[in-house]
C-alpha cells in the first residue's frame, strides 16, 4: 500500500458527510474579505479557507444554539446541610467581542451561597460557555452568567468575577499586549453583605 502523504487539512478539500455544509454566500462573503484585505482568495494555500473559516465561526458561536439556564435544570437537595459558598475559580473561556469579532480570552470565577438546593459544579461552567460562545462584550457576559444563577438556582448569593484580554485592544487599536480587563457581578447577600463580599473575593483569590 502507497503511503499517505496527504495533510491533516486535505479533508477540507471537499465537504465530508461530518461537516456542515457551508452555504455559497458565506463563502463568497469570506472570499470578498480575502480580496479586501489584499490577497487572492483564488491561490492554493487560501483556496478552502472560506469553508474552514465559515465552519470554525460556527463551531466559535455554537452558544447561540444552546439554553445556558437547562444546564441548571437538575438540582440535588441531599447536601448533609451545607450552607456555605460553592465556587469554581479559573474557569477558561474564548469568545469574540461584538465590535471587531476579535478573541476575547480569558478565566472566570463563579460562586454561589445555595439556599436548599445545589446544582453539579460543572454546570456552572457550561453556563458560562453557552453565553461566551456567541459575540459578546465582557460586561454583558459577566451579567448574563450571573443572572442566570441567580434566577435559575434562586440562591441567597451570586458572584461572578471574569479576568480576560481583548485581542480588539492587544492586537489592533492601542496594540497593548498583557492587558487584563476585570468584571464582576454581586447578587444578593454577596452584595448586600460586605463580609460575605469580602469572604467570596478572598476565595477567588482577590483579597
């Protein structure tokens, strides 16, 4: 048998049962933005980038077709009597802002003070990637996740903290590399309460 030469991207070369069709004006749409640019959408290395771009926007914007608050849906009300703050810090996030469709990444922490019920740990993850997962701005973000949990779990407390750099400021504009951008969102006794603000920021690592 003649060995294989081709690439890991020759796939892309033609659509595979596997992978969304891509419409034609999509790609004509990427293929203008090619030309604007400066380049030849036609030559051999840019040849199937319109179907690989189109794909990976829709894959980058699958949160539009998610519902963050069914991930809260299943909650668990056998909890030994615990009362106390849930947090999961340093969660990784991608998305794009809304003004120049340009990464946004970052980490976010979430906690909560359960009131009777608490939900598994990892769907506060999954809300924050049904939300980040479409074009966004960091503040809506950091609200959406945090009214979400609020409205959904009815806790007696919701923090959310989200830290991310914005390729729009670090690699175009001002280009300022390392910038960080910081956002949070206080509900309930976390806002009302300073010693329970202060606690769950020192659980996040802030103070």
């Amino acid at each position: 048998m003649p060995f294989d030469h081709s690439s890991p991207d020759d796939g892309d070369i033609a659509d595979s049962p596997a992978k969304p069709p891509v419409p034609e004006d999509v790609a004509d749409a990427i293929r203008t933005l090619i030309r604007w640019a400066g380049d030849d959408p036609d030559r051999e290395g840019l040849i199937d980038t319109p179907k690989r771009v189109a794909r990976a926007w829709k894959e980058y914007c699958q949160g539009y077709a998610q519902d963050p608050a069914h991930h809260l849906s299943r909650v668990f009300e056998e909890v030994g009597g615990y009362d106390e703050i849930v947090l999961l810090k340093d969660i990784p996030f991608q998305s794009h802002c809304e003004h120049h469709m340009a990464p946004i990444i970052g980490r976010a922490h979430i906690a909560y003070l359960p009131q009777d019920h608490v939900v598994g740990i990892s769907k506060l993850a999954r809300v924050l990637h049904a939300y980040a997962r479409r074009l966004q701005v960091q503040e809506r973000l950091t609200a959406e996740v945090a009214d979400c949990i609020w409205e959904h779990l009815k806790p007696r407390g919701v923090a959310v903290v989200i830290e991310a750099s914005h390729a729009c400021m670090t690699a175009r504009g001002v280009r300022t590399p390392g910038v960080m951008m910081m956002t949070s969102r206080m509900m309930g006794v976390f806002r009302d309460d300073d010693r329970s603000r202060k606690e769950v920021l020192a659980l996040m690592g802030f103070e």
